[in-house]
C-alpha cells in the first residue's frame, strides 16, 4: 500500500476485510487484501493466478512469471520489472506476480511469502 501511496499498512488491510459486515465495501485496503487473499489460496498455475486475477488475460500471466531468468530473487525482481514496465499503476499485480515468481522458483505450490506478514499483522 505504501508503494501505491495509500497509508494503510498491514494490519489496516486485515482490518479492512474481518471487521466489514456482509455487504460492506472494503475500501481500497480491502481489495488489496482480498485479491492478495485470492491469490495465496490458488496453486501457482495458469488458471490458478488467473482465477484469482480474472482482469488479466491468462497469457499474459505466464509470460510475465516466465519473463525472469536464474536464481529465486532474480526471477522475482524481473517479474516485478517487467509487470511494471508494461503496466506502470499495478503495482498490487506486480508484487503478487513477484511474490508467485519468487514461489514457483523455490518449487512451491502456492504463493504465500507477504500474505503471511498480513495475517500476522505486521
């Protein structure tokens, strides 16, 4: 959120989404919450990711995962470049595709790195 120049931090995007009462809107630090959320729950495939981001077409999903090269890091940080070369306000789809490039790279199934930190509150 800090990224995108909103002030909410972790525990803001948390409490954005279990303190809502069905049918609230959750705000901007809620939709980041849940598309983060939705994202985390899927295995790191095709229709996974793409299920939990419907606004991106599937092939471009794939290449951007693919787009990084060598060690965990590496590949992260190039799926992060890449996104936001071609897509500059998406950051929030940068940081999940980062985060799943990282996973996919250290043979995980799921995307879980940063989700954690939230559900902890920090």
């Amino acid at each position: 959120m800090a990224i995108s120049g909103c002030p909410d931090r972790a525990g803001d995007l948390r409490d954005a989404v279990h303190l809502a009462r069905p049918g609230d809107l959750s705000g901007p630090a809620g939709a980041v919450y849940l598309t983060w959320q939705q994202a985390v729950a899927r295995p790191i495939t095709r229709d996974g990711l793409q299920r939990a981001l419907p606004e991106i077409a599937a092939t471009r999903i794939v290449g951007w995962l693919a787009s990084g090269e060598g060690a965990p890091v590496s590949r992260a940080a190039t799926a992060l470049e890449t996104v936001l070369t071609e897509a500059p306000r998406a950051e929030v789809l940068a940081l999940i595709l980062a985060d799943a490039a990282l996973a996919q790279a250290l043979r995980q199934e799921q995307v879980n790195g940063c989700f954690d930190l939230f559900q902890q509150g920090r």
